[in-house]
C-alpha cells in the first residue's frame, strides 16, 4: 500500500510540475503581445470620451457555444482521455458502481439526455464525473459550473469550457436564460452534470439540495440520475492547500422522473433522499441501505446536528466505515491525562 501511495503522490507532483511549466510557457508565449497596439489589443480611447457601457461577456455571459464543436470536442477527447483521466487514477483511484441501473436507458436505440445530480465536496469531483459516466453520455455531456468562480476570467473560462465542456451557472438562481439554454442543449442530445448543493461542502459534510436538477428535469423531460460522490472530501475538499491522494467511489442512482403534479420542492427531496441512500450504501450495502430508506432512517448527508469538533469528530468516524479514505486515515492519539 505505501509503495503505490508514493508512486501516486509522484505521479501528482509530475502531474502539477508539468502544468507549472505549461502555464509559465504560456505567459512567456503571450509576452511579447503587451506591447502590440490595436488591433491586437483594444484601441486607447482619448481623454474626455464617454465610451457606451459595454455588455458583460464574463460570468453567466461567458460564450461556450465554440466547446461543443468539432474542435474542441476533440480537442476535449484527448484531454479527458489522456492527462485528465491519469491525474484523477493518481489522485482517487476511483471505483465506479450502479452503472448497470443504467442499463435501461442505455440499450435505448437514442439514449436520451438525462441530469447526472451528484453531492459535491471537492474540486475533484468534476473530472471524476468526465471519466465515471459512462457512454453514451460521456462524449455529449456538460458541466454546470459556478459563473462567479469558473468564468470570472477570460483565461479561466476558456480553460472550464475546453476541458471540462463547462457550462456558466448561476448557482444562487436558476434563470429563464440558463434554463432556456439547458433546455436547448438536452433538446439537441447533450447531457447535464449539476450539484444539487450548489457549492463545496464547507466541513465535509453535505449540504441542504437546491432545487436546480428538479427544476430542470420539470423543464426538459430529462430523467435526473442521483449520484454519490465519496472519498474527495478527503483528498481535496474545501480549504486544502494541496491534493491528498486517496480512493474513491462513485456510486449511480436509478433514473427518476418527476410525477405529474408534483412541485419541484417535493421532487428535489425526492433527489436528495435518493442520493443519501446511495451514500448509506456505500457505508453499509444495498440491501441495509433501503431497508433503511423505507423507515426514513439513512444518516443525513448533512451529518449531525451538534458543531465544532464533534461535528468533525463523527465525520472521521464516517470515512472510517467506507473503503474510501483508508489510505489517509490518521491514527487518532489520546491524550495522556495520567491516571
């Protein structure tokens, strides 16, 4: 075990050495265009001219259309296939599970364009999501990223949209102009990967569902499939300086579809609930799993009610149960108070 933990965190520190020296060659390449003038650059606008305020292209009005065409598309295949899938083999070791409730839609003659919703702790997670789903999805799938975080930048945004195929949200509201554009892409055959949750877990532990994947799924037809995420908490969740490497497990969901009549509050907890069986399956199995989903009794993803370090305490004691984690896992020490 501890010889393939140091290849895997050899592997990491190549990984990150070989896009320390890409980013470097990049700002060198791009140098010598500082000093280029129009039009290359912006044309200078003379003192005391009111220029007329132009439109915003960052954020939820970054333009992606160009990273679901031919080029980027392969452009996307070999990063995904190559580089992206060997960082995250080094990183997470991910075990997929539950592809074969798949299966249904799968053997379909036109698959259709379904909402992957998987809880979400790290960073991480979006490139394990690129290489755990599976075909027929994988190759026409887009990630809702976080417009304030992912495309606050030029640079950033074009990164996002050309490896991860990134798709700006507005993760505090779902609006009629990302809805109508989701809409569109599962109308052409595109799939969709959201968090439920919004954001990064903050602690560890999971957070209260947003109703985005259940809104959307009303809107477009599209099955929504629950997803679990375990292990990257631990690797790299929210605050870690640098990437731990460990194991991980990505577990799918049955499809769900909205029952008619039925809110989108009502369907969103009916999400949620699935996605905190699949993580009560990891700890335990299938079968203790729904046994204890049809008494209401799974463990909150949310974890305990009670704060500070025994909130963290009972999260230790949680990965202590999975298989992901076991690497990392640090002895607990008590203290001596004599006796």
């Amino acid at each position: 075990m501890s010889t393939k933990r140091s290849v895997s965190r050899h592997t990491a520190r190549r990984a990150a050495r070989v896009l320390d020296v890409a980013s470097f060659a990049l700002r060198t390449a791009l140098r010598p265009t500082r000093q280029l003038g129009f039009p290359y650059r912006a044309p200078t606008t003379p003192s005391g001219v009111a220029l007329p305020e132009q439109p915003s292209s960052l954020g939820a009005d970054f333009e992606t259309d160009w990273a679901r065409r031919a080029p980027a598309k392969a452009a996307r295949k070999l990063i995904v296939n190559g580089p992206l899938r060997l960082a995250v083999k080094a990183l997470a070791d991910p075990e997929v599970l539950g592809l074969d409730r798949l299966s249904d839609l799968s053997s379909h003659d036109d698959p259709p364009a379904v909402i992957f919703a998987p809880n979400h702790h790290s960073h991480l997670d979006t490139p394990l999501m690129m290489i755990a789903v599976p075909e027929p999805w994988r190759s026409k799938t887009v990630i809702a990223a976080a417009a304030d975080y992912f495309f606050d930048t030029r640079i950033k945004g074009t990164l996002a949209a050309l490896a991860l195929n990134a798709l700006p949200i507005d993760r505090e509201v779902t609006g009629r102009r990302s809805s109508d554009m989701i809409r569109g892409l599962v109308s052409d055959g595109w799939s969709l990967v959201i968090y439920p949750e919004g954001g990064r877990s903050p602690d560890g532990w999971g957070q209260e569902f947003k109703g985005g994947a259940a809104y959307l799924s009303s809107r477009t037809g599209a099955p929504v499939i629950p997803v679990f995420i375990d292990g990257t908490g631990a690797i790299f969740g929210k605050g870690m300086k640098r990437p731990k490497p460990g194991t991980s497990k990505v577990v799918f969901g049955a499809p769900m579809w909205p029952v008619e009549g039925q809110s989108t509050r009502r369907f969103n907890a009916r999400i949620e609930a699935s996605v905190t069986a699949l993580g009560d399956e990891v700890l335990t199995d299938y079968w203790t799993a729904r046994q204890r989903a049809a008494r209401g009794e799974n463990p909150k993803l949310s974890g305990p009610e009670y704060q500070g370090w025994r909130r963290q305490w009972a999260l230790d004691d949680r990965r202590k149960l999975g298989a992901a984690g076991m690497r990392r896992r640090q002895q607990r020490r008590w203290p001596d108070i004599g006796k």
